[in-house]
C-alpha cells in the first residue's frame, strides 16, 4: 500500500481550513483528534467504500 493512501485531506468542522491527516493503514471504525489549526475535537470515522478507504470528520464536542 503506498505511502500516500493513508494520508487524507479534511475539512475541519469548526474552523473550515482543509487539514491533511495520516491514517493508520489497519485504523478502522471511529477515534477522536483535534485539529491541527483551531484545536478543536474531531470525531473521525474511517470506512471503506468501493474497495477504497474513506475518511469524515465531525465534530466531537457533544453538538453533533
């Protein structure tokens, strides 16, 4: 698997800039992380679709 397949481009929730995060390649299901900008929490869900991983975040702060 290249390198590039785990990393994912994002929008954050909060504060609207695109981050890019990294992905464990065996991550699956749901975890938390915080937003490298604006510091807020992300509920991130990594999901295959077509063979191919996915990545949404939302926000995690008990507002969603």
């Amino acid at each position: 698997m290249d390198a590039f397949d785990d990393q994912f481009v994002v929008t954050c929730p909060y504060c609207g800039e695109e981050v890019e995060i990294y992905v464990e390649p065996d991550v699956r299901g749901t975890y938390v992380q915080d937003c490298e900008v604006c510091c807020n929490p992300w509920r991130v869900r990594v999901h295959r679709s077509g063979g191919e991983r996915q990545v949404d975040v939302v926000r995690a702060d008990g507002s969603e």
